[in-house]
C-alpha cells in the first residue's frame, strides 16, 4: 500500500485504537490479541491502529512491539488495514516506524515525543527525520508537546512526500481551521481528542469528518451507528446517544486520570471481551465505577 492509497483509506469511515491484550502478570498476550481482532475487524471500522494511544503504547517495550504489530498485520491481513502507533525520542520513533514497516504495517501513526517542550524547528526535525527512515505512509498526531502551526506543516509537506495525515488531539478551533485552509487537501485530517464522539459534529463542520473511536472497543454496533449519525447529519441520533451514554460515559471517565484508557479496557471487559489489566502507571476503574458503566453498556442492548 502506497502513501496515497492509506491517505485515501483513512479520508473516509471510522477508525478506531484495539487495547492490547495482557495477561494476568502484564505480559503481552498475543492470543487474546489476535482474538479481540477478529471480533472487532467485521464491525466495519475503515482502519485498526495498533500499539496506539488505547493500546498502551507508552508502556510498550522492547521485543513485544514487533510482536505486536505482527500479530495485528496477521490477524488482519485481508480483512482491515493496520496502522501502528510510533512515538517517543525520534530515533525510538524511527526504530519503531522501521520496525511496523517491516512487519508489513500499512503505515504510522505519529506520537508525540517524549516529555521536553520544542520549537518548531526542533518539531520539523523530528517529524521529517521519522518520514524519510521509512517508504509507507505518515500520519502526525498533533498533541501534547508537538503542536505544529500551519507554516511547519507546509514545510514538512514540501519534504515529505508520504506525511499524508494530520491527526488533531488539541481541540483549538481556531488553529485547526487554519491548517485546514492553509494545506487544504494536501492531508487526510482525523478528529483525535479522547471520546471524539463529544466532538465530531464540530469537527465535521470543520472539514474533518473521520475520527478514531476508542469506545469501539466494546460498544463496536454504537460507534458504528453514531459515526453514520454523524456522516449523513443524523442530529436526533447523535443528540440521542450523546444524551444517553457519552456524557454520562465522561462523567465516569473524569473521575480519575488516564482513565480515558482504563475505562476502555474495562468497557472490553465488561462486554465478555476483556484484555486484562492496564499497565503503570495507569490504574483501573474501581468497583462502583465499573458498575456504573455496566449500566450504561446494558442500557444500549446487543453489539
């Protein structure tokens, strides 16, 4: 797959971030893994991005993430495209990137670097130096410590052919109308900030009508029903479900930081599909928590 065909891929349908399956001693457990996907590949998602953001990717570490991406490529083959999660020190984000290439990914995913504050300068720098170590498609997540302006955008698209997506986790309005403006379809733009659903009407409105759902993970029939909401202007659906699950759902989720990843696993495993623990630093839900979100699973009827 050529960067432009993952850019055609990732322009249209929902996508979506599998958590990563551990066993009871936090090891990665690649049979469950292989498992939740091919539950999860039917469903219709456009595109899996694996040993992402939801999977846990910053706790991910040596050896196992080979192992995962080749167990996501194989699993999938056929079926979905993969995308993996590559981040951290831009030469642990090259080996990475390298790496899911190697493994017969369809392309990367960008995730801010490390911790330290940087120019742009410094950001170019990054983002170019991981697109040239690889021939498949890039996508940047722009979140965190890398917030790219619209000029470094433009510079990194004149040098790198295969940048082709341009993933916002920020929320600032008025910098991503901007971007948009400014590279207009030069990218694939994705809705990215935690449970997208909240805002994907206003992104849509802004000219970026994919996101990447996390509640996909167990809820696969309600992602699928509110991102057609969303596509074909289906406002009661949208108020609907807003109403009755995914602001209650963020009531549950605020409760505790990193709980925007713990309260997926704990969604999988409420629906019979659990991948074990989340990994430190993050913690699980507690028990009251758990069951308040039973209630609101229980309440949307069959996936």
């Amino acid at each position: 797959m050529n960067p432009q065909d993952l850019k055609s891929i990732v322009s249209s349908g929902l996508l979506s971030f599998p958590v990563t399956d551990f066993d009871a001693q936090g090891d990665f457990n690649p049979k469950g893994y292989a498992e939740r996907l091919e539950w999860l590949a039917p469903y219709g998602a456009s595109a899996l991005f694996a040993a992402g953001g939801t999977g846990e990717y910053f706790s991910i570490a040596g050896a196992e993430y080979g192992q995962i991406i080749k167990t996501a490529v194989d699993t999938c083959r056929g079926k979905v495209p993969i995308i993996a999660g590559a981040g951290g020190p831009t030469r642990n984000a090259i080996a990475h990137a390298q790496e899911a290439e190697r493994q017969g990914a369809h392309g990367v995913l960008l995730l801010p670097h490390y911790l330290t504050e940087a120019g742009q300068e410094g950001l170019i720098a990054h983002v170019e130096q991981v697109c040239k170590s690889v021939k498949f498609g890039v996508i940047v997540y722009n979140r965190n410590v890398c917030k790219l302006t619209p000029e470094s955008l433009a510079i990194l698209a004149d040098r790198c052919p295969n940048l082709i997506g341009f993933k916002d986790g920020v929320g600032d309005i008025e910098a991503m109308m901007s971007i948009f403006l400014k590279m207009g379809d030069r990218f694939s733009y994705l809705g990215g900030l935690p449970t997208a659903e909240v805002y994907a009407a206003a992104y849509k409105a802004l000219g970026t009508p994919v996101y990447s759902s996390a509640v996909f993970n167990f809820i696969p029939k309600t992602a699928m029903d509110f991102y057609n909401a969303v596509r074909t202007d289906d406002h009661a659906t949208q108020h609907r479900l807003l109403k009755d699950f995914f602001m209650p759902y963020l009531d549950i989720r605020n409760k505790g930081q990193g709980y925007a990843v713990s309260i997926v696993k704990a969604g999988a495993q409420l629906a019979g599909h659990g991948a074990g623990p989340v990994r430190a630093p993050l913690t699980d839900l507690k028990p009251a928590e758990l069951e308040q979100l039973d209630t609101l699973i229980k309440a949307l009827g069959p996936q």
